[in-house]
C-alpha cells in the first residue's frame, strides 16, 4: 500500500489478511501492492480495491452477484461461518444443535447491535428468514425453500423447523442465506436498501455511500461488538474497473492497491513484478457450460457423456493460458472434501476418457445412425 497522510502500514502478513478479507478469502489470483514492514498492525488508512464488476445491490436478499459477496462480507455477517478448510464454525449463532432431522436450534451470540443501533436477537432471526421466503424479489427463497417455520424460544434461541432434511442448510446460513438484515431498515427503507445499506448490518465496515459506475465505500464499525483484533482499516473502496489490462495498470501504478483476480495471461508478469504481491488461495471458483437436460439432443444421457469425454480439459486450460487452474474433480474444488470425513486426495481430478467411452457412449445416443451426408463428389459421380 502507498501511504499518504492519512494511510497507516501494517505488516505484509496482516495486510494480505485485510485484502483477502475485502476482495473475499477464497478469491483466486488475488493481487496486491506490498506494505512496509510493520511489527504490530495500527489502525487507520484506506484500501482501494479494484473489482471487474460493479455490485448489483447491497440487499443480500436480492442479490445474485458474487460480487456483492465480497462486500457484504464487511457489512453484514452470517449466522454460522466456513474456515480455510471450509468447516462451519460460529458466526452471529454461537452454537447450534440437532436433536432431530427436521428440528434445528440455534444458540444466538449475545451483545450484538445491528449499525443503526438496534439490537440483534431471535426476532431479527426469525425476521429475516420470513423476508427471504416472502420478498416477492428474494433470490433466497431456494435456498431457504427446507425451513418450514422458525420459532423464538426466547431472547436469544431459535428453532427452526424443516419441511424435510437438508444437509446442506448449515453451509447454506454461511453465506448471504444466512446474512442478518436490521429489521428496522428493511422496514423503513425498503426498496431504497439495494442502494442504501447505512445501518443494516452488524458487521466491522458500515456503508457510507454509492456513487454508481463510480465507487462504493465502506468505512470501520466504531461499535463493533467483536474487540479483538480489529478491524484497522478507517475505509475500504470499491472502484469497477471492467477492463482487466486497465484494473492490473491501475494497480502498478498505485491507483488502487487490491484487484479481485489476476487474467490468467498476466499471472507470470505479475509475480515477476517486485512492486506487486499475489495471494494465489485454493478456490471454490468454477467456469463450465450448463447443457440443458430438459431438451433434444441433449435430453440424452449418453450424448451427454459423449460431448464430455471428447473434451480434453487440460487442452482448454492450457489454450486459456492459466498457471494455475486444474480440471476438477465435479463439482468440488480439489482437497474440498465433506467437513465430517476425509478431504479428497489433491491429485484427483476428472477421470481421463477414453476413445472406447466416447465411442460407446456415441452409439448408445444414436443407436441407428443417418447415413453420411453425400459430398459434392458423390453427386457428381451419380450424375
């Protein structure tokens, strides 16, 4: 980070920490500018960070965008939260209990105030999970679609009753599911929050403003009911940058200090380049073509295992130049195992096909193939 008068360096360490935590922990190919080396972290400064996409709203009930992930993160925070090996851990639930399939509870963290001064107990709970499943514009309500009904035991205990089982539910309230909104600023701001998100949070950043397709800032929680370490940083600023040659120039030439990925074609430049530092972080990030299943040719099993086995993946990743990605080992990220059992061995990844697969697989889609279409020299010689 460039320091100005109003800038406080912390050491290389804590600032990679401070980036990952505003441009998103499992963002891969994340690149910064380095900071002086520092014996102990102080507060102040403000980390400017290059994203290639503006966010779409700072409703976490309405968004879709992985963008606004990244920011909510500072703003708002999740019931439960994922570690680096992605194990649930607490959030702004303390613990949290199963005594039946269909029955969870979960024990609140106490202390907490949303931004605007209210407080965060089992009624915003069960607030916000009745928004998700009611907002005529929630793109939560799927991910919710398990929660039949959530009930306060008392001040600080909810119970959440499930129309059927769901695995998947503790992972689900660690990310914007299980964001908690001030019930008071949903209720009086309401359509204006996807713009205006002052006091909606409990998190350790509160949002000041949003000048469209120009920056959004957040500035440091003074309240935040977390003391320990942290957060340092007076602000953070988001600046859209959706050219990727111009975010990675702005970045060397000090403009910003953070962008969000580094184009896999620039990866071996940037890492050359002493001015700059990359935080290169296993990844939940996935690229991939979704076939619809539901509508010819594709409808077909078997075509479907045909196309696949004909890509070779490790051609495509090394056509798009990328150092870093690998075939996965669908849909996980690699070493991304269940939180409960064995993580998955790092060398596994799709199996490599084989000519017989595709062959078998092509004559099971098309079990009485056309005859082959008649080139120019096949007229001819019938003429």
């Amino acid at each position: 980070m460039r320091g100005t008068a109003s800038d406080t360096n912390v050491d290389r360490r804590d600032f990679l920490q401070l980036c990952a935590m505003a441009a998103g922990v499992l963002a891969p190919g994340l690149a910064v500018r380095p900071a002086s080396a520092q014996t102990a972290p102080k507060k102040g400064g403000t980390l400017r960070v290059g994203f290639y996409l503006e966010a779409s709203t700072m409703d976490p009930h309405l968004s879709g965008s992985k963008v606004d992930r990244q920011i909510y993160h500072n703003i708002y925070e999740p019931l439960l939260t994922l570690d680096v090996k992605l194990g649930i851990k607490p959030g702004l639930a303390e613990s949290w209990q199963q005594p039946e399939p269909k029955i969870l509870i979960l024990k609140l963290r106490q202390g907490v105030k949303f931004q605007d001064g209210t407080d965060f107990n089992a009624e915003a709970v069960r607030f916000n999970f009745n928004r998700m499943k009611t907002e005529p514009k929630s793109v939560r309500k799927g991910e919710v679609a398990s929660i039949e009904s959530v009930d306060v035991v008392d001040a600080y205990t909810v119970k959440i009753n499930l129309r059927r089982p769901d695995a998947a539910l503790l992972a689900t309230l660690t990310d914007r599911a299980g964001m908690m909104v001030s019930p008071k600023v949903a209720q009086e701001r309401g359509a204006e929050l996807e713009r205006n998100a002052k006091g909606a949070g409990t998190g350790p950043f509160e949002f000041v403003e949003w000048v469209k397709d120009d920056h959004l800032l957040i500035k440091r929680n003074e309240s935040y009911w977390n003391k320990q370490g942290g957060p340092y940083l007076d602000r953070v600023r988001y600046r859209p940058i959706p050219d990727d040659t111009v975010k990675l120039q702005s970045l060397q030439a000090g403009e910003i200090d953070v962008i969000d990925y580094v184009q896999p074609r620039d990866v071996a430049a940037v890492k050359a380049d002493k001015n700059l530092v990359t935080l290169d972080v296993p990844s939940l990030a996935a690229f991939a073509y979704q076939i619809n299943q539901t509508r010819p040719p594709f409808n077909v099993k078997a075509l479907r295992q045909a196309v696949a086995y004909a890509l070779d993946l490790d051609q495509i990743i090394k056509g798009c130049g990328s150092m870093s990605g690998r075939p996965p080992m669908a849909p996980s990220r690699p070493r991304a195992g269940p939180t409960t059992g064995p993580s998955r061995p790092s060398s596994a990844t799709w199996p490599r096909p084989k000519p017989s697969w595709r062959r078998a697989a092509s004559r099971e889609a098309s079990p009485s193939p056309s005859p082959p279409p008649i080139s120019p020299s096949m007229s001819r010689r019938r003429r």
